[in-house]
C-alpha cells in the first residue's frame, strides 16, 4: 500500500488529546444519549466474566458519563425503547475486538466475519448429528433461551467441556442465524436473528470490502488517529484488511511526534481543537481507551497489563488493576474488591504525591457507584504517600 502525503503534522501532545476526546474522556458527555450515545460513539464495548466492582462492559459508561446505575446500563443495552409496538433493539452480541455489544445499526457490517466463520470448521468439535437443527427448531418454537434451557451447556464441570448443545448454538450465533439478545446471570441468551434483527438490516448483502471500510472507518472515528495497527485492532482485523481499504475509508494520513509509524485520523477530530474537562475515574482494563497496550505505552507512556491470569507470587500490580485516569494522563493503578458495603484498595500504585488527590476522588465516586460507604487501603507501593492518600480519603468521606 503507498500511503499519501500526510495532510497534518500531530505533537504527541494533541494526538492524546484527540484520543481523550474520541473515547468520551475530553470534553462533556452527551448525557441525553446516555448509556446507548457511549455504544454508538466507541461502536464496541467489550464483555468478560470478570466482576470486582461491576464486570466490564457496566465500568465502560460508568468511566465516561459517571454514578449512571446498573440497571440501567444493562437496559439501555438489551431493552428496546419502551411505548412503541415497532421498538427496535439497540443493541446484539458478537465477535469484534472480542466478545463485544455492539450497536443494531452495525449487524450488516459483520457480514464479512460471518460468512469467514461459515465458510470454515470451528474449534474441531464434531455435532451429534441432528443437534444443529433441533437448537434452532427449538428457538423457533419456545426461544429465547439459555444454553441451559436448550439442553444443557456443559458435559462435565470444566468450563471447556462444552455439550453438543452449546457447541450449536454458539456456532450458530457465529454462523449469524442465532443472536444473543441479552445476558441473564451472565449467561448468553438466544434467539433466532430472523425475530431479534431488525427486518431492514437483517442482510449479509454488503460484500467484504464495504464491511471493511465501515470497520475501519468506525475504528478510526472511535481512536480519534491511530496507526495501521491500532486500527486494526479495534475490530480484531487483520493488517491487510485494512491496508485494501483504508484509503477508501474516509480518514487522512497524518504524522504524530514520536509515533514513529504513519498514522490516519478522523477528519473531524482535526476539525476542532480538543478542549473540555478531563474525567477522573477507574478504568476498566478492558476499556477500549487502553486495550492495546503498544498503543497504551505510546500515548500515555503507561505499560498496562491485566494480570487476572498471572500467578498470584507473579502479579506486580494486582489481580485487576484498573488505571487511574486524572487530567488526561494515567496517573496510578487501584486492585480493588469489596467487602459488604466496603470498597477495599488491596494495592495501589501511585505516580508520585500529584497523584494522590486524583486517586482519592476515583476511589471515592466508585464506592458511592458501588453502593459502598467506606474505603479501606491495605496496600500502597510507595509507603510515603499512604499517609497523604489516607488523610484526602477520611476528608472526602467526612
């Protein structure tokens, strides 16, 4: 691919900025779109099993638009709008950067990852003849359903065993004939994608190279300016999907100081300056703001690491340390649980006294999110500053 002549020069400095503010950091959020503007606006918010304070994809809003409850999180994304007989969803389940929600209005776009998964075999599992057909006769008639409800979701107890059931249906929410219309207990739950997709955009008409160029498009609307790889990334693409289209995608090249690799930006990201308050708050480590992490390190110069996976004698921040984001910059790392109506700090790691006031007020808005009325600190890696963090903490709470 020849990439033509940057049309903007970027200092490292903007190139945040602009980041900041295409992820909903900089700048007021549109409350009025809620929950629902966040998943428009990033296109992608990323599941996992995980819960500590809240699992993943509720910390995604709560970053950017604040105290929002949970019930309505999980509303805004599964309930369709209420008092109109033709109310439309907002939202379906699928495979992007990695299980993801994603906005309704995207379902044709992965058109292209559907027809990759029908066109090859998936995770060398072989059905009980008649299994696949009897999934989806079953949704038919009595869905939505749960796996479980199905028939059962599992042979054995190890979570990988899974039944000729699961296996079904899963490949056939891949497959696009099934959707995950909503999670009940966190499990996934079913329905054939004929009830549950919308009749206009119930198609896989748009061939590859138009899906491609509105996933790279969106990846680079929601990033603000990235590199190849970054955008790639966003939607899980793979390096020559993007270079096919990127030039047909409606972003610019430009060159950003110290990126040291070409990069492309949103036009109306260059449109106007970025300026607004900053956030304070928990980031989860799954918000898209930092999934990648040579782009987290590049942009905030923060080497960010989950180590939910890591052996505990081997983990150096914490089982889920989540970054602490204060004007702009990543200012520390808070490895939380709870303990009744406690939000306990079991490690902290602060970048320096500048950062103490910053963590105070993140750890504070989350317990009230929480519904936690006290903050215990067990650990801080810098001994010195346990003392000051303390102290603001007992302030705040007073």
């Amino acid at each position: 691919m020849t990439t033509p002549p940057p049309a903007t020069e970027l200092s490292a400095d903007e190139a945040r900025r602009i980041a900041l503010r295409a992820q909903g950091f900089l700048g007021t959020p549109d409350r009025r779109a809620g929950v629902r503007g966040v998943l428009r606006h990033l296109g992608a918010v990323q599941l996992d099993t995980i819960s500590v304070l809240a699992r993943s994809h509720e910390l995604i809003p709560y970053a950017r638009l604040g105290a929002v409850g949970r019930t309505t999180v999980e509303n805004a994304y599964w309930k369709p709008t209420s008092g109109t007989p033709e109310a439309r969803p907002h939202a379906f389940e699928y495979w992007s950067h990695a299980a993801c929600i994603l906005p309704i209005e995207e379902w044709p776009h992965f058109a292209f990852r559907r027809r990759a998964y029908r066109g090859r075999p998936h995770w060398n599992h072989t059905l009980p003849e008649g299994t696949y057909e009897q999934v989806i006769k079953q949704l038919r008639t009595e869905g939505p359903l749960t796996a479980t409800e199905l028939g059962g979701a599992k042979k054995t107890s190890e979570w990988w065993d899974w039944s000729g059931t699961k296996v079904a249906v899963e490949r056939a929410l891949m497959h696009g004939e099934v959707v995950c219309v909503e999670r009940r207990g966190w499990k996934r739950v079913y329905d054939l994608a004929e009830r549950a997709i919308p009749a206009d955009l119930l198609h896989d008409e748009l061939d590859d190279a138009e899906c491609l160029r509105r996933l790279v498009g969106l990846a680079g609307h929601s990033l603000g300016v990235g590199t190849r790889a970054d955008i790639a990334d966003y939607h899980r693409l793979k390096g020559e999907q993007v270079d096919a289209v990127i030039a047909d995608s409606g972003l610019v090249p430009v060159t950003v100081e110290g990126w040291g690799k070409p990069a492309w930006a949103d036009p109306a990201a260059l449109a106007t300056p970025p300026r607004g308050r900053h956030r304070t708050t928990l980031l989860s480590p799954f918000d898209s703001l930092i999934w990648e992490r040579a782009r987290t390190e590049r942009i905030f110069g923060f080497t960010h690491r989950l180590e939910a996976y890591v052996p505990k004698p081997k983990r150096i921040h914490g089982y889920f340390a989540m970054p602490v984001l204060a004007g702009g910059r990543l200012v520390g790392r808070v490895d939380p649980a709870r303990e009744g109506r406690t939000l306990v700090a079991r490690q902290i790691t602060l970048d320096g006294p500048k950062a103490v006031p910053a963590v105070a007020q993140a750890l504070i808005e989350a317990a009230s999110w929480v519904d936690c009325t006290d903050v215990r600190v067990e650990r801080v890696d810098a001994p010195e500053l346990r003392d000051p963090l303390t102290r603001e903490l007992a302030r705040a709470l007073a």
